[in-house]
C-alpha cells in the first residue's frame, strides 16, 4: 500500500544538490579513518586545551594502540569498553579498538557502579580503557576483566597546562580519587602511555564484513528499565556519516570546517565529532567542559565554523552576557540535537543572535541522526525532513497502520542507518521491528507527527506520555507554555498515579533567583489557563532548586519519577 510517506514530499525541499539517495560503500570505519588521514595527514586534527595533534601523529597513536590490544588477546568480535572523559586518548582508544577488530561498548563516566556493573556484563566486555580517576568505579563494580588500561587526564595537555588536569575535573575530583601506584602492578593492568611507546604502529590486517560486523554496542537511556544496547555495524556509521556530510553539501566542506566537540563522546550525538568530523578532515577543539567562557573562547580563539548542541547549551546561551562575543552568523553551521528544542529556546537564541538552531532528530539506534532541517529552509519547532535514503512515518501507537499526515503517531523510520536490533534482546526486537506490506519498519518508541511537506514534529516518548482520564497529554507541551513564563528558569513535568484519574500532571518548576518565594503553585497554574486544554494543567506543582538533567542535558524525567516514588 503506497502512501503520503511513500512519496516522499520533503525530497523537494533539499538544499540544491542534495540526492533522494546516497550510495552507500561498504567499508568499515578504520578503513575511511586511514584514507581520511591520507588525504589530510598534515592538518590539525585535534586542539586540546592548546595542544594540537595532527592527523598522521594521531594515527600513530591509533595503530599503536591497536597493535597493542591484539598483543594483549584481543580479536575479532570482542567487546572492549571506553570509560573517558573527551580528550584526544578517546579518538585513540575509538579507532585503535576498532582497527584491532573489537567491537566498542562506550559508557558514561556519569555512570555508578551498579551501572557500568550492568553494561560491563551485558555487553561482555573483557577489556577496559579508562581514565584513571574514574577506575574506582570500575574496580566496585567487581567485574571480571582481562586487560586494564589507565589514562590520564593530563597526558596531553601542553607541558605548561598540565597543573590544569585537576581543575579541568574538578567537579569529578570531589567524589573521585586517584588509585594507588601499585595497582598497576597487578596483572593485566597497563599505561596508555607505556603501550604507545612498546608497541610499533603496524596493527595486523583486519578483514571486515561492514553490513554484518558491529562496530558498537550503543547503550540507550535505562529511562523504564536497565539501558539495552543497539547493535551498529561499520555500515551503520558510514551510511549515517555519509547522509550527513551528503545533507549538507554546499554549505560545509571537507578539510576546512573546525567544531567544538563539547557533547560527550559515549554519547550518539557526541560521536559525531568522532565519526563525521575525523573522517572529513575537520578540526576538532575537543573539551570535556560545558563551560560557557571557555565554549564561546574556543569559538573566538579557533575561528569555529560549525556547533553542534544540546538545547540545554542554547538554552543558557540566549541569556548569557558574553554570547555576544562571538558572531554566530559567521559560523557555517549551528544546529541542536540530542533533546527536543522548546521554542521558546529557539526564538531567544535567534533573538540574542540573529542566528536561527536547525533542529535534527536521531536515536542511538540509528547512529546518531535521522532527519535535520534543511539549511536553506528551516522551520522552527520541527526536527525537519529525513535524510536521504531514510523514510520516515507515523504509525498508530498500538497497531501496524500509517496515520494520516498531521495525525500523532509513533515516529518510524527505515534507512541504512538504522540498527541490526537489541543485543540480546529478542522480545524488545520483535516489538521495534515490524513488518507493513513487505517493508520492515523500526518503531522509534516516540510520539510525533508530520506536515504535508514532510516536516516531522516531536512530542514525547510513548513512555513520558500522561493519561489522564482517557486524554493524553504530553509533557513536552506542558513544559512548552510553563517555559514562556518570564520567571520560570527551568520545568520538567511528569505523570503522578491517581486512583481516580490514572495519573495527573505534575510541573517540577525552577525560578528565576528574583522570583523565589513571589509565585505560588497557584500562579504557575493559572498562568496555564487559557493556553492549553484544563486537562492538561498542572494539578501539582513543586518549586526546585534545579531539576535533574542527564549528561547531555536532557531533562531526566526518570529522576523526575523516581522523586515522585
């Protein structure tokens, strides 16, 4: 059965020269890596805190690094973990395990024991690469490993910045310690440092198999139950790189652009920098700060021509008062992911800015993105169009039927970039996967619709969804019209369980410092009226300090829930 989504209205909005489809290579990432350092072996590859490595000095490192690890029994298929901060050993550790055959499990220094016990296990990893600082965490987790590898923070940062180490962590350092220099006596526990000087860079030849070999397992948000993994194979990540760079021809080129790689690199979002950016000669001005000084000094110092960022980073932007400093129309290309962009976001960065946030859309099951605005036509408010060689639908939440266009579905998606399925995970596949007419469509798991253009637009995650007395209601709206109140900071909203209702609203709201103790629960709440049905106002209201957010900024509703239980 052909439909509005079939037809694929959005391909005539693509910027000119923009392909319906992209030919996708089958080659594995190592692979492009090596011929991105070939053709760019001299330029900057990556700027940390003032130090700057090439593109040939960084793969040095990156075959040493993957002729150790084979040295070290590593092969084809295993699983090794990436436990770091962003910092170059990251894109050393990325491609070095990778050229070494491994498959990556990438996890959040966030993260506390039981949590990095859980993908540790579950992912099979025998092999860890970690900051040293961060090792504690591991080593209570008490899992099982065959190879340890410590690193840190400051092994490379210039020689004068090297006392910055601390400071750079300083808020990890409140809660973590360094280990003792005797634990790397222990067997199986090693130096990056000391492995990059013994091993040559000459790593044994891998054969790969890109459609069918993993390159990651990519944990997702444990947001109902404990985080699963999407199991991306090399072809996932070259389709879903050559999408991106293929969108946005014309407006960015290869070898000359220079970005901020701030989003954390274990993160979907955060690989971008890893993958597109290292594999289309940029530089990349790697931090592990979200600091706004030091974010809008590396734009000035640097001469940035793209940023990518969460909305929470825009959202603080807009009112901060150095923003100003930078000439944001200047840079080449601005855009928002990782998170829902509230409008009353993008209006206040394109008021203090004059620049307008093209909105993307992806899942850690599709690499990283699905659909983006394009440039030369963004509509604020929607996630934009897919990329070529992507379809993209609404489907009825409890059955296997496309909606009409503006009705709100289950977003679904089909594409080369989209995973082989949930390691290990049989039950949670057969309910993503499903099959319409002979076509294999992956449910998203959120809640959208499309225009008669083809523009997609974000309302929630089936989960966060609230049911009350039969109508639905969406948090992200909720949070949309609290947002606009000129003394509201920050809101996170959540579903309550009722006996009589099935749930009920609640807003968990922060205030502007002047406003602290001015407004009521009350206020909040007719403030509401007139801008959203009665059903969907807040029936309760508490007033924070902050409200909890994950690392990428987003806000945590889980948490939100969890405080509620």
């Amino acid at each position: 059965m052909k439909t509005v989504y079939h037809e694929r209205p959005w391909i005539k909005f693509y910027p000119e020269g923009v392909p319906a489809e992209v030919e996708v290579p089958e080659k594995s990432l190592p692979e492009l890596f090596d011929e991105s350092v070939a053709r760019w072996k001299d330029k900057t590859a990556v700027i940390f805190y003032g130090r700057k490595i090439s593109y040939l000095d960084l793969k040095d490192q990156v075959d040493r690094f993957a002729t150790a690890l084979c040295d070290l029994g590593v092969r084809k298929g295993d699983t090794v973990a990436i436990l770091l901060l962003n910092s170059p050993q990251y894109a050393i550790a990325y491609y070095g395990a990778l050229k070494a055959g491994a498959v990556l499990t990438l996890i959040s220094p966030m993260y506390v024991s039981p949590e990095v016990k859980h993908q540790l296990e579950d992912s099979e990893a025998e092999d860890i690469i970690c900051l040293n600082i961060l090792y504690g965490i591991v080593e209570k987790a008490g899992v099982k490993l065959r190879n340890v590898i410590l690193t840190d923070i400051g092994e490379y940062l210039p020689r004068f910045k090297r006392f910055m180490g601390k400071s750079v962590l300083s808020s990890v350092y409140e809660r973590m310690a360094l280990p003792s220099t005797e634990i790397i006596e222990r067997e199986g526990f090693y130096q990056l440092q000391d492995l990059l000087k013994k091993y040559p860079p000459d790593p044994p030849k891998i054969e790969f198999n890109p459609k069918e070999d993993l390159a990651t397992l990519q944990y997702t948000g444990g947001t109902t139950a404990l985080p699963k993994a999407a199991m991306l194979t090399h072809y996932n990540y070259v389709a879903n790189e050559l999408q991106l760079n293929t969108s946005l021809r014309g407006l960015l080129h290869e070898g000359e652009e220079t970005g901020i790689a701030y989003m954390p690199m274990y993160h979907a979002a955060g690989q971008i920098a890893l993958t597109n950016g290292l594999l289309r000669g940029y530089t990349g001005i790697v931090t592990a700060s979200t600091d706004l000084d030091e974010l809008l000094g590396y734009m000035q110092t640097y001469k940035a021509t793209t940023f990518v960022g969460a909305p929470s980073i825009y959202d603080a932007l807009k009112d901060y008062e150095k923003t100003d400093r930078v000439d944001w129309k200047k840079l080449h290309y601005v855009s928002s992911g990782a998170d829902a962009l509230l409008l009353e976001t993008a209006n206040g960065f394109e008021r203090r800015t004059g620049r307008r946030l093209c909105e993307g859309y992806g899942q850690s099951e599709t690499v990283a993105i699905i659909s983006y605005n394009p440039y030369n036509r963004i509509k604020l408010g929607s996630f934009g169009v897919p990329y070529p060689s992507t379809m993209f639908a609404i489907l009825h939440p409890e059955k296997n039927e496309f909606l009409p266009v503006g009705e709100v579905g289950e977003i679904a998606v089909r594409g080369p970039q989209v995973m082989k399925g949930y390691w290990k995970r049989p039950k949670e596949n057969e309910e993503r996967f499903v099959d319409i007419d002979g076509e294999v469509w992956m449910r998203t798991g959120d809640l959208g619709s499309m225009d008669e253009e083809g523009y997609g637009y974000f309302y929630d995650r089936k989960r966060d969804m609230i049911k009350y007395k039969g109508h639905a209601v969406f948090a992200r709206e909720v949070e949309e019209v609290i947002k606009k109140h000129p003394q509201v900071k920050d809101v996170g909203v959540v579903g309550v369980k009722d006996p009589r209702a099935g749930e009920i609203v609640k807003a968990v709201v922060v205030l502007e410092s002047d406003a602290r103790g001015e407004l009521s629960e009350e206020d909040i709440m007719k403030y509401c009226e007139g801008k959203i049905a009665h059903f969907k106002i807040p029936k309760v209201v508490e007033f924070k300090g902050e409200i909890p957010q994950t690392d990428v900024g987003k806000v945590s509703r889980r948490e939100l829930r969890e405080e509620v239980d």
